[in-house]
C-alpha cells in the first residue's frame, strides 16, 4: 500500500487513541458530578472557538457556498452527530451501566453498515471475495465487542482496592424496569443517531468539501441546541460551574481535539472510505482504554475482554482488507476502461 492508502488507517487510529483520553477524563468528571449537558454545551463550544480561525484562514480561498440547504445537512448534522446523540448516550450510561452502554456502541460499525447499503454507500457482492470478507469481518467484529461487553471472566491481575476503579452508577437488579428500560431506549437512539451521522457525512463532504468549516458550524449549531436542551429541563445555574482543574482540562480536551480534531479527522475519513470504513474503528476505544486503565489506573482486565479485543482486531482487519480489494477492483475496472478507450481512439485515427 502507498502511503496515501495509509493515511486513512493513521487517521482513525489517532482519533481512537484521542477519544479514549476524552472517556477516561469523561469517567472522572462524571464521577464528581458534573452535569452532562453542561459538559456538552462547554466541550462544543471550545470546539467551535478552536476551529474557527483554521477553517477561516486554511480555506477561504477554497470555501463552497454555503447554501441554506448545507445549514440544514449541518443543523441535523449537529443533532445526530453531536448534541442530542451525545445526551442520549450519556442519559444510557447514568439509567443502565457503563459496561451495558459500551456493547451499543460497539455496534455502531454494523448499523452504519446496514445504513449505508440502501444509499449505495457500501456495496456487498456476495460472489466476490471482498464481499464475503466484509460480511465476515463485520459479524467478527460485532461478535467480539459483544464477548468484550457481555462476558467478563476470570480476573487477570491482583490489584487489592483498587481506588481508582470505576464502577457502574447501578446494576440492572437494583434499578426499577422503568428507569432501565428509558436507558435502553436512549442507548439505541443514541446508537441510531450515531450511525446515521456517517450516512449523512457522507453527503455533506459531497456538497460541502470544506471539513474545517463544516465542522465549526456543525459544533456552534450542537453548542446552541445542547445549551438550550440544559436550560429547558434545568434552569439551576450552578451547573455551569466548572469545579476543580480536572472538570476544566476535560472541557479544553474534549472540546480542541475530541469534538474538534477527531471530527475533522472522520469527516475526512467518511470522504476518502466511506462511512462503515471509518465507524470500524469505535472499538479500538474500548481495547485501547482499557490498555491505559490497566497500568495506570489499576483497573482489573478479565479473560472475556481479551478474547473480545482479539476478536475485535481480527474481525476489524478483515473487514478493512475486503474494503481494501473493493478499492483495488475498482482501480483495475478504471484502468481496463481508460486502456479500452486507448485502443478504441488509436483504431479510429488509424482508420482515418
């Protein structure tokens, strides 16, 4: 492979490892309190501040029209790919668990790709070795963030009261049917409007190429519609305060690079490989978290998350390898078509 054929691969990898900082920061933030649509408004805000001067001076000599059209591809953007999803998730983890929101999440790869076939986003030729190695890598991959979430196993080191290790808000036994059924239905709208983001990236990098504009107003728009969604079900203005330099490290962090740079970083990825390409990566976070939770933070490793996370990269490598032949039948249908029309123009001079 070239190294513009790895620049995709490089991308996603840095946004993965970006994003798990973002989630172990999020885990002490919300374990001291701090309200989500408070930390929403705040992290898409200094998103926005922070890339606006990148988006102004980097493209205004390239800048597409901004039509009224490409402000709603960017408003609804907002909604599913920002806001509203990242409350719907949030409001999962605090009505069911931790654990329980990561296997939803997880399965973000196999909606998009579901998503993505009625659109023709994604093509799936089962007579063709890519197709079956995308179908296959797909339902590894699920299979494996399934095992990691699903099933814990025996515990792999001895760390003896571990301080630092996170735990749930509340187990499916002790909460009411209520409470874990409205987490279950925000967890899969949530998982909806995640997926239906990278559909709709897909179209809004068509129309509107500029990915640093695009995700500047995207994040103004998700800042305004979360600030209003917080005020509208809790008018109390404490909790906007940020409490303590942990709370604002996160906001800065979250806000420059997890819904800044990473956005960038997908949108232009959704461009180049589509969106099922770039939403296979989700569940390197959780592999990768749990890398730094370990040494770090003492968090206990059990046997299902290994065997989850190796089948989670073998799954990821295959669908990604289908994806790459997909490519490479499409180079050589170009090539056959350009040599075609060689031989064609060369018959027809020399015929004249």
């Amino acid at each position: 492979m070239t190294c513009d054929e790895w620049k995709p691969f490089l991308v996603m990898i840095a946004v993965a490892f970006a994003l798990t900082i973002v989630n172990i920061l999020l885990k002490k933030v919300l374990e001291e309190g701090m309200n989500h649509l408070a930390f929403i408004t705040y992290r898409l805000s200094i998103s926005s501040i922070f890339l606006a001067p990148m988006s102004y001076f980097w493209e205004r000599n390239g800048r597409s029209e901004l039509t009224f059209r490409i402000y709603c591809y960017l408003f609804f953007s907002a909604i599913v790919g920002a806001s509203i999803t990242q409350f719907f998730f949030l409001l999962g983890i605090q009505y069911t668990s931790a654990t329980y929101a990561c296997a939803f999440v997880n399965m973000v790869p196999v909606i998009t790709f579901i998503m993505a076939l009625p659109f023709r986003l994604e093509t799936m030729n089962i007579k063709l070795r890519s197709g079956k190695a995308k179908i296959v890598g797909i339902f590894v991959c699920i299979g494996g963030a399934l095992l990691l979430t699903l099933y814990k196993g025996k515990p792999l080191f001895n760390f003896s009261n571990s301080q630092y290790e996170f735990s749930a808000p509340a187990s499916s036994s002790a909460m009411s049917i209520e409470k874990w059924t409205f987490g279950v239905i925000a967890l899969i709208v949530g998982t909806l409007f995640m997926s239906s983001w990278y559909i709709l990236q897909s179209h809004i990098g068509k129309r509107y190429p500029c990915r640093y504009s695009s995700t500047t107003i995207m994040n103004f728009f998700g800042a305004i519609q979360s600030a209003i969604l917080g005020f509208s079900i809790d008018r109390n203005l404490s909790m906007w305060v940020l409490k303590g330099k942990i709370q604002i490290i996160t906001v800065l962090y979250s806000g420059m690079v997890g819904s800044g740079l990473c956005y960038v970083g997908m949108s232009w990825c959704v461009k180049k490989r589509g969106p099922v390409f770039t939403s296979a990566f989700f569940p390197l976070v959780q592999i990768m978290s749990a890398m730094i939770d370990i040494p770090i933070l003492h968090e206990q490793l059990h046997l299902g998350s290994v065997m989850g996370s190796m089948l989670v990269m073998i799954g990821l490598y295959i669908l990604l390898w289908g994806k790459s032949k997909d490519m490479q039948n499409v180079e050589e249908v170009k090539e056959q078509e350009q040599q075609t029309q060689h031989i064609a123009v060369s018959c027809d001079s020399r015929s004249q």
